[in-house]
C-alpha cells in the first residue's frame, strides 16, 4: 500500500468545540442521501475494533449543532464539516451550544471534496487536527493591538526626533570647528609672518658642536640655515617650526602661545599692528641678526640639579643701565645648556626652567644684580 501525506492548516475549531488535538479515520455517513447527518438516525460506517474515527459532514439543511450531536452520539472523536456555498474558500467560527464535549472543526469546500473523493475510491484517509499557528493573531485583543501600535508609534517619533537633533547639533558642531580652525590657522599665518628670522653664519655659536640642536628634526645648525625665532627666544628651522606652529601655534620647548605672545586674537580677520613695545621687547627690528657678541646683563643665579636631571633654562634676564636697547642689540644670552628668558621695556624679569628627569630641580636666584660683561 503506498501512503500520502499531507499537512494543510485550513480549519477552524468551531465556537463551543474544545480546542484539543484529535485524530481517527475518516468515514462518511452510509447512504448518500444522510450525508448532511441531519437525520439522528444517520449511520456512520466506524471501523471495527473500536478505533477512533472522524466524521465527515458537508454543510447545509440544519444547524451545525444537529450534525456534531448525530456524529457525537455515534461516538465519533471529532467532526469535519466543510463548507458548500458561494464562497468556497471560507470558514466561519461554527456556534453549536449544548455540543461541548467533542472537537468540531469546518474546512473549505475544495479540501472536503478532496477528502470524500478519496472516500468514494475506497482509500483510507486517516486525520490529525492539530492548533495550528496561522489565526493565532485572531485570538489577540483589538486594545492590545491598539496600544502595542500607538507605543511603537510614539517610541518612532521620540527616535526619529533625538536623530534629527542629534545631528543638527553635530553639523552645528562640526561647522563651529571648521570656523574656529580657519581662524586660528589665519591667525597663526599672521603671527608667523611676525616672527623674527635670521640666518646663521659660519662662526656663529650655534654652529658649535655644544649648541643645542633643533628640537623639531634633532639636527645641529649650519652655515646658510634659516631659523625662525620665537618670543620665547627658543630657535628652530624655519621649515621645521612654520608647520608646526600652524598646527599648534606653540613653541615646541616651553608650550608659549605665541598668538598670545604677540597679542593677535584667534578670531581677528585682519590683524596687521602688533604692540608698540613688540621690537624692542625681541630687542630691534626683525632684519638684524643675532651674534653671539651682543651685551647682556645677567643676575646671579645658582641651579643644583640631580645628576641624573638636564634643566635647560635657567637664567634670569634684566635690563642694562640703560633700560631701552640700541638699535641692532638684543639682550639675551644662551649656551649648550640655558637657554635665556625675553627682557619686556620694564622692569620686571621672567624665569624660565624646563626639567627632564623625575628628579627635583632647584633654583635660587640672587636678590642684588650683578653686571656681567661677555
């Protein structure tokens, strides 16, 4: 005997009928003319031995309840009833009050067809009904629906608004970054056009082999190098130091802001005066040159380091007798390890330490004023 098997979910439990599995063979009633089972004594054809069976009823004549109670009373396991009409394809939810206690379900008409076309050639059809899954959803409260959607809904509309926010905020952000950037970078271009420039020539005591090398590139100096000179009064190549005080507009040693040093505002469009005082404080006009020769005055000053310590930097710079320097002299002085502070138009002294090391660096600087001759 060759077995089918096919697995359809096109039922549907009626009203009052318990929604319990059932399962038997299929039989219709015996004659043709009871096969709408409305007749109590309807005969249904059971299989022997006392084997579950299913009856299969067609639509039509009496109430649903006459057909199940018929077929209940003939002790079927369950009823199949399936439709007959103009809509075919249709089940309904059949109401058989006082038929509670056996499983009643409908099917479409081409499916019951089906089946009793299979009857009518003598095969066997044995049923399993089963809760299927596909009109779970009907059995699901409308005010659920509703306030699952309504929630969903609300939740969309606070995400979509945060988003829309957000990213307001972030191309507000981004913009303000671009202006404060182009503002700064014009600026710095303004300050560097200000700074001094020289050129080092042969003799000069940055040639010498003790002179500290350019922090930027870790090189010493030679004749024909163009170094840029700070406010700071630090030294570096001038295709070392331009790209990085565009980037940073700080001095690469000590960290001065050299826009604040030469007081141009970051978000000044046009900024070409600098403080009257700005040329005598770097000691005269940018085109002279530096020499090793110039005249300082020093203070006193004492520096114990640990040993394991370098300190660049330590001297204190003070005016001369006379308090505004001549033209082409700068005060300053520096060697291979201190590197001077910048001397103002008054009376007032800047000290500058850097420390490399963990070890603490002390620095002691005499009250009275010695003048030192170089």
């Amino acid at each position: 005997a060759e077995l089918h098997t096919e697995k359809t979910e096109c039922g549907r439990y009626g009203e009052h009928s318990p929604k319990l599995d059932a399962r038997g063979e299929v039989v219709m009633a015996s004659s043709a003319h009871d096969r709408l089972a409305c007749d109590p004594n309807t005969k249904f054809p059971a299989p022997t031995h006392g084997k579950n069976w299913i009856a299969l009823i067609p639509k039509g004549n009496c109430t649903y309840r006459d057909k199940i109670r018929n077929a209940f009373l003939q002790n079927a396991s369950a009823v199949v009833i399936f439709n007959v009409g103009s809509n075919t394809n249709e089940t309904i939810t059949m109401p058989h009050a006082g038929v509670e206690d056996i499983v009643a379900i409908m099917i479409p008409e081409p499916k019951g067809k089906e089946i009793v076309s299979l009857l009518e050639r003598n095969i066997t059809v044995t049923m399993y009904i089963t809760i299927g899954t596909r009109n779970l959803q009907k059995y699901v409260s409308r005010t659920s629906v509703v306030f699952v959607s309504i929630s969903f809904i609300v939740l969309m509309i606070i995400s979509l608004a945060w988003l829309v926010f957000y990213y307001i905020q972030r191309f507000r952000y981004a913009n303000a970054r671009d202006r404060n950037q182009r503002r700064l970078g014009d600026a710095a271009k303004k300050a560097i056009s200000k700074l001094q420039v020289r050129t080092i020539k042969k003799g000069d005591k940055e040639t010498e082999s003790d002179f500290d090398n350019c922090a930027v590139c870790i090189e010493g100096y030679k004749p024909n190098d163009v170094v840029r000179i700070l406010p700071c009064r630090h030294l570096f190549h001038k295709s070392c130091v331009d790209p990085w005080l565009l980037d940073h507009r700080t001095c690469p040693m000590c960290k001065m802001n050299i826009l604040k040093a030469l007081g141009i505002p970051p978000n000044a469009d046009c900024m070409d005066d600098l403080p009257t005082d700005f040329e005598g404080s770097l000691g005269g006009p940018p085109t002279n040159q530096i020499t090793g020769a110039s005249d300082t005055t020093v203070n006193e000053s004492s520096v114990t380091l640990d040993p394991a310590v370098r300190t660049v930097g330590a001297l204190q710079v003070v005016q001369d007798t006379d308090p505004t320097p001549q033209e082409g002299e700068v005060i300053f002085t520096t060697n291979s390890e201190q590197e001077p502070a910048v001397s103002s138009d008054s009376d007032i002294s800047l000290i500058m330490a850097m420390e490399v090391g963990l070890s603490d660096v002390e620095l002691s600087t005499d009250q009275d004023c010695e003048e030192v001759k170089s």
